[in-house]
C-alpha cells in the first residue's frame, strides 16, 4: 500500500482491502506505523478506521488518538487508557481514589483507589488515573489530578471485567491502586477535571466517529455501495476532522459536533441498508453485532447539546421555557 502522506486524500486513492487483526496486540503495532505517516492525531483516527477490518479497531483508533489529542505528550508508541469510572460512576463527587504527598519523599506521592470499565485496561501499558488530592473531600469544588502510572508499577494490579456485547476486542478492566508511589513529574499540569476529563468527552467523540465513518466509508468502496453515501460520508469525515481543531470546551464546538453526528447517524441507519446485500460477509456480521456503539453516551451527548444551546442563547432558552 503506498504512503498516504499527511492530508486526507489517501481516502479515495488508497486500497479499499482491509488490515485484518484478530486482537490489540496484533492491531496496535500497525497502528503506530500508520500514525507516524499523519502530522495530528484526527488524522491518525482516520487512518486506523479506514485500515480497520471491524468496529473494534476503528474505535480503538479513535479513541488512542483523541488520548493525544487531550495530552500530546503522551509517547507514540505506548497503548494507554483513561481511568476515571469508579463505582458510583465518573462525576467527580464520585471519585473517591486519592492522591496524598509522600510523608518522608519530597516530590513523591502516593495514590489509593480503584477503577472500573477501564477500556483497553488489560492491554495498555500507561494508565491516565484521576484521582482527588488528599484532604480535600469537603471542598465544595474537589481539586483534581491526572496521574501517569505504568502498569506493572508496584501496587498497580488489574481484574478483567465481563465482556460487552459489542466490540467483544476491546476489553475492560478494574484497576486496584494500593499505596502506588507517584512523582511529582507524573502529574498532569492543570486541574484534571477542567483541563482533561470534561473536554475528553467532546474530544473522544469527534476522533472516535471520525474513525468509524473511514472505516464504514472504506467498507462502501469494497462493497461498492451508492456514489451518493461515499460522497456525503466523505464529507462526514472531513468535517469531523475541521470540528477536531477547534476549541472543545467553546459551545458552538459542540452545536458544529451535533450537526456532524446527526448527519453520521443518518449515514449509519442508511448502511444498514447497504449491508444486506452482504448478509454473509464476515464484516456484515460484526457490523450488526457492534454497531450498537454508537448509541453509547447518546444521552450525555443531547445534554451536552442542550447546555450549549443555554450557553450561547440563554435568553432565548428561558422564553422557549416560559411559552
């Protein structure tokens, strides 16, 4: 296959044949390389949903790339995952792990807690831990931090959890940290929640969708589906990519986001359509087992929508209200 180079174009020049991988450490190896050939990581998404033989690694694309978009520091070829669901859920009045000075090391500090549904846990080398500082619990607003732990570190131990119905590859773990020695170093600038777990839900959306759209897009050149969904899906995916430069906390991000979605979603329902003229192709299955992904957070995603609304027209809300 020959060298896509930095833009997009490699969409409509590039063979439309798959990159078949039956598991993450077959799949993320390849990743890397496709990632080196793209200058921004929604480029990278793009590559990997284009190249995927099925939703999972579209996904995993997507969601390795919208990791470095939020922290571009993180190194190109280490799989990480995002700990922040715990028991009561992900708001951070429900974090409870903690993160506390080191009483004798200076710089040091000790973490303590537990995560669930870490996705990709099992197989991520580096492990992005929000935690609460220690002592600060009765705080009306809870500071809190982004932890950089290796899994492996002393302390650090992880149980497999059940698999999901859909994307069965990607799995998710619980993570046990117990008096995990942390340097100051590994701390995230900048408070966790503002800074990094708030925007990572826009974030997540845009290079995660971005990938599946690719890869559903090269599953229509393969298969030969309308001319009339390339092209829109083609536009689908470049407007993802411009919505990903822009700034992810802004409300109108957000509105620009939704329309993208919509139109996504209407491509979606339409491929449907388009897969029954392959009901027994190994990737129509997977796609009628795994497409129920995309309806995952669809709720956290019009509440997202209605705030920015609010946000920019608050007038114009309250009359809506009043009427």
């Amino acid at each position: 296959m020959r060298d896509p180079g930095t833009g997009l174009e490699f969409l409509l020049n590039t063979s439309a044949t798959s990159d078949e991988c039956g598991s993450v450490a077959a799949w993320w190896p390849r990743q890397i390389v496709r990632c080196a050939r793209h200058a921004r990581p929604i480029e990278g998404a793009i590559a990997g949903g284009f190249a995927a033989d099925r939703l999972a690694w579209a996904f995993c694309a997507g969601y390795q790339a919208a990791l470095r978009a939020l922290v571009p520091q993180l190194p190109s070829d280490t799989l990480a995952s995002l700990c922040v669901t715990e028991a009561a859920g992900n708001h951070p009045r429900a974090i409870q792990t903690t993160l506390r000075p080191h009483p004798e090391l200076p710089g040091k500090f000790i973490l303590d807690g537990r995560k669930r549904w870490t996705t990709l846990g099992p197989d991520s080398a580096l492990l992005l831990v929000a935690a609460r500082l220690d002592g600060a619990a009765d705080s009306a607003r809870i500071p809190l931090k982004l932890a950089q732990v290796r899994q492996g570190a002393p302390g650090v131990s992880l149980r497999a959890m059940s698999e999901i119905r859909f994307i069965p590859e990607v799995a998710h773990a619980e993570v046990r940290f117990e008096n995990v020695l942390v340097a100051e170093q590994d701390l995230l600038d900048g408070d966790g929640y503002a800074r990094y777990i708030k925007p990572f839900r826009t974030i997540e959306d845009l290079h995660v969708h971005a990938a599946v759209m690719a890869y559903l897009l090269r599953e229509a050149l393969r298969l030969a589906w309308p001319r009339a969904w390339v092209e829109r899906a083609l536009a689908a995916v470049h407007a993802l990519a411009a919505i990903a430069q822009l700034d992810a906390s802004s409300p109108a991000t957000h509105i620009a986001l939704a329309g993208a979605l919509e139109i996504g979603a209407a491509l979606t329902g339409e491929a449907d359509t388009c897969w029954e003229g392959a009901v027994d192709d190994p990737a129509s299955l997977r796609w009628k087992r795994d497409r129920a992904l995309l309806s995952v957070a669809s709720s956290a995603r019009a509440q997202r929508l209605e705030r920015a609304w609010e946000n920019l027209y608050p007038n114009t809300q309250r009359e809506q209200a009043d009427s």
